[in-house]
C-alpha cells in the first residue's frame, strides 16, 4: 500500500492551486464563461452526427476543415475526441462545454504528470515543480483554454499518453492492457503518438520478463496488446467507411492538399528552420512570430530538461529506444506541410511531452532519499519559471492581442 508521501505532499496543492488560479485568471481575461461553447466544434458536429446515424456531416462549415469527398462531408481529425462530445451531447446538445472539457483534461494532465513522477520515487517537490514545467510551462496551457478542434485533439492526446506511461510502469498487471489502450486513445487523437509503441513495448516486455526466456516472455506480452489492436480496428473501420482507406483521416481531401503533398520530407528543412524563430523588432516594437512556430524550447522549455537529464543519466536499452522514437516523431512532424499555422509557440512539439516522462523517471539527482534533506531543483525550477511567465504572456497574448 502506497505511503502519505507518495500520494499527495503538499507541493502537490500549491502547484495546483497555481495552475488553477492561472486558468481562472485567463478565463477572466478571455471574458470566457466556464460552460461556453466554442464555435470551432468539428467534434461536436460529428458527435451530432454520430447520434443521428451518419459519419458525415449535414453540410460544409466554412471556417472549420472539413473534408469533402464524393460530394460528402467529414470532419477531418482523428475521432476519439468525439466520443468525449458523444457523451455530452445529450445533455448539452449543440452547446457542449468543449473550452472547460479542454481545460479539465490539462488539470488532469498535471496530475496524472505528477503522479507518474512520485510513483517512480521523485521527492514531492521535484514532481510538482516538473508537472507544473510540463503543463503550465509548455504550449499545453494555451491549448488547454479553449475547445478548439485542433487543440482539443492536442490535450486529450497529452492526457492519454502520460496516463500510459503511467499505467505501463505499474506494478499491476491489468494496468499494462490499460496502457496500451491509453496509447491507442492517445493515437486516436494524434496518429503520431503510435511513434512511441517500440518504447511501450520494451518497457511491457521488461514487466513480463521475469524468469521467463525471452520467447516466452514475448509471448506473454501479446494479451496486454490486443487493446491497442483493438483501438486500431475501430479507427480503419472508420476511416474506410468514410474515405474507403483505413489510413485516411480526410486531411488529404482538404482543398489545401489538392495540389500539395500533406507529407514531404522535402518540407523538412523549412520547418526547422520555423521552430526555430526568435521574436523580433518591428517599427521599434516587439513582434512575436504568429504564424508556424517560434524557437521550440523556449516555449517549451523541457525540452532542455530532456537534454540535461539524458546527458546526466546511464545511457542503456531503454534511452536508446526512447530516443528513436523521439527522433522519428520530430522528423515526421517536420515532413508535414505546415507546423501548426496561427498559434503561439510550437504547438506540435507539445505532443513529445508527456513520454520525456521515461527519461525524468530515471534521473538521479531528482530521486528521494529518507533521510535526506531535500533537494533543490535549480534547472527544473528556473525552466518552470521560466516556461509559466512566456506561456501565461503568451496565452492573454494569443486570445486577446494578437
């Protein structure tokens, strides 16, 4: 049974209760009711939809992307954020309270962060210090304020992704088929989080190890996958009764793809380069880039955090996975024609996020020793600092100024 400590402390409540009154702050600011509505509610049509026995939509939504194909309408993203709005429907109809469900997932984010971290012996002040980097210090807080259709995606995704590493390094057996179907919710909402399956199953392969050889213990890892599979089922049924391919979403039949690839490795060079803008001066004022990304860690500055404690940490079996992945989720994020358009920051690295939790887990220097005084994290706490003063600028900024 889990000790007091390894529950809740109180840096758990005090972190909390900021990132709280931040959202609060920023409602206000935002003059955003805590039930309103979002008029980018791609997902609340399609639950819509769904309820009246149709995967396409009654008509096309100007400012929304939706696909056309064979004279029909189709919401362009992958599904499961629907099914959150599938339940609230019939309560709410049209008007679903999609900013506070967004914002509910990010509080939910930093606990289940937190959670992960404490689990895995970090002091309680190192854990909220880097749930709060990971949550309010990163682009995930402005996504987290609004129901928009493309954030949405983004924060349940997070939301599901931590909670797999969370379940995948549980002691408990049912938790590790959890896992896998975290990740295929998570995939659900953002195909690319299916990048990270090699270093879930390493991880699962390692729990079923034991004394067992290893063809066995493969063998013993395949019930613990078939949630995953599962989730892969329902998603290709889905996209072939829609698009008569298992792999297409619809983004492709969008009218800004007709003539452009969605995916080039040849966009990959320019994209760098957009994730890596500074602000600049413009007729004697500061200018914050708007569109396609901004200097990637500065917004989200874990990804220092990342370098340092794998720098700082043994470099085994488990890194070397974590890093491919990482890898390969960067560059396929960089091979999609854009990086995200208006926004503040670089909102499509926030997806990397929530698996860096694998490598936070190990670092030395944040583990707690009984009996010893408390360690003071400098760089994670300057980070968060950091991190929490651009992303709460750059939230009033993004839905107020810009």
């Amino acid at each position: 049974m889990e000790t007091k400590r390894r529950r809740f402390t109180i840096h758990f409540y005090i972190a909390a209760a900021l990132l709280a009154a931040a959202y609060v702050v920023l409602y206000i600011v935002m003059q955003q009711q805590p039930l309103s509505h979002s008029v980018y509610d791609s997902y609340t049509r399609q639950a819509a939809a769904w309820w009246q026995g149709s995967a396409a939509l009654p008509e096309n939504i100007s400012w929304l992307e939706i696909a056309e194909f064979e004279g029909r309408f189709f919401v362009s993203f992958p599904p499961f954020p629907s099914v959150v709005q599938f339940a609230l429907y019939p309560i709410f109809g049209m008007n679903t309270p999609d900013n506070l469900v967004n914002t509910l997932f990010g509080l939910g984010a930093f606990v289940l962060v937190y959670r992960v971290l404490m689990k895995r012996d970090l002091s309680g002040f190192v854990s909220a210090v880097i749930a709060l980097l990971l949550v309010l210090g990163s682009n995930l807080f402005y996504l987290s304020l609004t129901g928009w259709v493309w954030f949405s995606a983004q924060v349940q995704a997070f939301f599901f992704s931590a909670l797999a590493v969370s379940l995948i390094l549980s002691k408990r057996r049912v938790a590790w088929a959890f896992a896998f179907l975290s990740l295929g919710i998570a995939f659900a909402c953002r195909p690319f989080q299916i990048i990270y399956l090699p270093i879930m199953v390493y991880l699962l392969y390692n729990n079923c190890k034991g004394e067992n050889k290893p063809a066995r213990a493969l063998l013993r890892c395949v019930p613990y996958l078939l949630p995953l599979a599962a989730v892969g089922v329902l998603a290709a049924a889905y996209n072939f009764t829609r698009f008569g391919s298992i792999i297409e979403f619809g983004h492709n039949y969008l009218p800004e793809f007709a003539s452009d690839a969605q995916f080039s490795l040849a966009y990959v060079p320019g994209n760098f380069l957009e994730i890596l803008k500074l602000p600049y001066i413009e007729n004697g004022a500061w200018q914050w880039p708007k569109f396609n990304g901004t200097l990637f860690f500065l917004v989200n500055p874990a990804f220092v955090l990342l370098v340092v404690s794998m720098i700082r940490q043994k470099f085994g079996t488990k890194q070397l996975i974590y890093l491919v992945c990482l890898v390969a989720h960067l560059v396929l994020t960089l091979s999609h024609k854009t990086m995200g358009g208006w926004q503040f920051g670089a909102r499509y690295l926030v997806d990397m996020l929530p698996f860096m939790l694998l490598i936070f887990t190990d670092e030395p220097k944040f583990k707690h020793r009984p009996g010893r005084a408390q360690i003071v994290p400098v760089l994670p706490l300057a980070l968060a600092a950091v991190g929490i003063a651009i992303n709460v600028w750059g939230a009033v900024w993004f839905y107020t100024a810009a």
